[in-house]
C-alpha cells in the first residue's frame, strides 16, 4: 500500500546489472594494470601509455563509486520496505521519526531526511511534515453509538467522536449508501503461512543455495589452478616441456612466468570478488531461513504482539540477534504482513491488529489512542487487558 512497486522493482534490477558491470571491468581493469606493472616494472611510459589503460583507470576509479551508489540504494529499498511495513500496522495513521528511530535504532536527522524524499522515488500514500508521516486513507462518515453524532473519520484508523469524546472504533459507517458496522471479534482468521512470506519465498529456498554452491564451486576451482600454476613456476621440467611444445608459441621462459603470473593474477581477483558476493548469499539465506521459521510460528499466534523470548530458536542466536535476523528479513521483504514495535522498552514482533475495546469497563470512559494489548485509562489509571488483539 505504501511502496511503489514498480519504481522499486526497477531499482533493484538496474542495481544488478550495475553491480555487474562494476565488478566486472574493476577485476579486469585491476588484473590488467597489475599485469602491466609486473611485465614492464620500471618502463613507466609504456605502462600509462598502454591503449587500454585509460579505460581500466576509468573503472578502477568509477566502479567504486558505483558500487557505493548501488549498495545506498539497496540500503535505501531495504528501508522503504520496512518503514511501509511499519505503517500497514500503525493504528492512528500517524507515525513519528522518533518513533522509527527507537525501533530501527537509526538517527532521527536521517529517518526525518528519508521521510522527506522517499515519497518522490521508493514511497506513496503518505505525506510528510514536521517530522511525521501522515497516512492516507479513504475517509468515509461515521455515525457514533454513544451520542448519535455523524462525522468524517480514516478507515483503518483509531478515532474519537468530536462531539461527547467516545471511541468511534463499534460505530456504523456509512459509505456507498449502505450501512455496516465494525464488529468487536476477540479472535481474528487464522492466517496461513503464505500470509507472512513473499510470493517467492519458496523459490528463493531454493535458488540461493544453488547460487552460493556455484560461487563457492568457481572460488574453489580457482584455488587449484593457482596453486597449480604457482608449483609450476619454477618447475624446470614444466618450463622445458612447454618450451618443447610445438603447439606453444611462447619460446623463453620470461613470456612463459608473465602468462603464469597474469592467470594467477585472475584467479586472484576472481577469487577476492567471489567471496563478499558468497559472504552476501549467504546471509540472504539466514533471512530466507528466519522468515520461513517465523512465518510458520506466526500462524499459530493469536496475540497482537510476540516477544523476542516467545520466538523460536534459531541456532545458537540470542535473542538481540534473532530480532536483528527478523529486521533484516523484513527489509528484504521476506517477512512481511508483521513488523517490529517497540513497547515497554522491549522490541516485539507486531502482527496486523486492531483495537476491539471502545470504553474502560471501570469508568466508562472512552479508549483512544491504543498502541499495545494493555491499555491505561487516562481518566482512573486503571489497566484494560487486550484492547488490542490480532486481527
């Protein structure tokens, strides 16, 4: 409701292909200045004069900074994903910087900052002032149970009536020219586990794996060739059964140890940009793994709220890290349709809720502002149990 699909889906496929390119040309061009310096050591004019080195400098130079750029976008899709996570189960339709900062443990300069441009690029329904996030939702007109006021209030959002103060959370809403009443339910619909996933889930279950295993699978090949050239570089019996090679076109050792060495140089850097990509799959499958456990225990949740200690175990992790585990899944978007909160200075995995009490049972006075399952009257302190439930 909050993301724009498209733009992000966008975004993620050109940060591939960008990452690509960049890493690609950077090997290549680091391999190949190496090689030159190596080959003429000391002849500095044929090494900058070199035709391709130009390009290769290029890139050596730009393909940082183009991975800086795609890593910030992916940071900033990430960051989206989670914050439209955390606006789905918001009840009042505002949220605040300070309130996402307490939960992601972000600066509030750079969730306010994000807050205020994300809208243009990653984010939609919503507008931003002052440092809060104002919701949009379709307004339709009220009609309050206690004092028969009629007023506009926000699907999907808290209220009270403006007239005698009442919750309007049971009154009937008018829309469409058909009447229809928000029921009290205790107990919402279980949900299944296709719920909490991403569509894909089930295929990324399979594919990273797969992925890892060919990355590991290159890394290791290129590991035996290297230290196979490099028990043959000084090997005498190799070099003079090259040298007698009919086939071979290099004559003098000298060309025969700068072909070694411009091989070893490649299995280097393929190896060095192999193994953060490895490094990456691998935690992308901790996330996969953690939103597959989860997913499965939150079907069988029937409280709004789960604390870290509730949650199943995950390895050897605590409890600080399996939240971190849950945090990341969700700014992957693997974990969805729950977000973390933040209540009672404990962070909690959030479930879609609703509010389903409308006055203090002890006074009578009106319920509003419900953020949590307990809920402390404003008017004699007492404490009302489950006034938020799942929904």
């Amino acid at each position: 409701m909050y993301l724009r699909k498209g733009n992000i889906t966008f975004f993620k496929v050109s940060n591939i292909i960008l990452a690509t390119i960049a890493i690609a040309n950077l090997i290549v061009g680091i391999a190949f200045e190496v090689f030159l310096v190596v080959r003429y050591w000391g002849d500095t004019y044929t090494i900058m004069h070199a035709k391709a080195t130009p390009e290769f400098i290029f890139w050596i130079i730009f393909g940082p900074l183009l991975l800086i750029h795609v890593a910030k976008s992916s940071a900033n899709i990430g960051d989206a994903t989670f914050y439209s996570g955390y606006f789905e189960g918001d009840l009042d339709g505002l949220v605040s910087a300070e309130e996402l900062a307490e939960v992601t443990g972000r600066p509030v300069k750079k969730i306010k900052h994000q807050l205020k441009w994300f809208p243009k690029i990653y984010m939609k329904n919503f507008k931003y002032a002052d440092g809060t996030a104002e919701l949009a939702s379709k307004t339709v007109t009220c009609d309050c149970l206690s004092c028969g006021g009629v007023f506009e209030k926000k699907v999907f959002f808290t209220g009270e009536c403006p007239y005698c103060g009442s919750s309007d959370l049971q009154a009937r809403v008018l829309t469409d020219g058909k009447f229809y009443s928000i029921s009290n339910e205790l107990k919402g619909q279980p949900k299944t586990y296709s719920y909490y996933t991403a569509p894909n889930l089930d295929t990324k279950k399979i594919l990273f794996p797969i992925l890892l295993g060919i990355s590991l699978f290159v890394i290791v090949i290129c590991l035996i060739t290297g230290i196979d050239t490099l028990t043959k570089y000084n090997d005498h019996d190799y070099l003079v059964s090259v040298i007698l090679d009919p086939t071979n076109h290099r004559y003098d050792i000298e060309n025969i140890h700068y072909d070694m060495i411009y091989s070893l140089l490649a299995d280097f850097f393929i190896i060095v940009g192999l193994i953060p990509i490895a490094i990456k799959r691998l935690r992308k499958i901790g996330y996969v793994k953690i939103a597959d456990v989860i997913a499965a225990f939150l079907t069988r949740v029937k409280t709004p709220f789960v604390g870290a200690e509730k949650l199943p175990a995950y390895g050897n992790t605590g409890d600080a890290k399996k939240m971190n585990l849950i945090f990341r899944s969700l700014k992957k978007g693997y974990l969805r349709n729950c977000t973390i909160e933040k209540h009672g200075g404990e962070l909690q995995v959030a479930l879609a809720k609703k509010i389903v009490k409308d006055r203090c049972p002890n006074c009578g006075g009106p319920i509003v502002g419900a953020a949590d399952k307990d809920y402390i009257c404003r008017y004699c302190d007492s404490k009302i149990m489950d006034v938020v439930v799942k929904k």
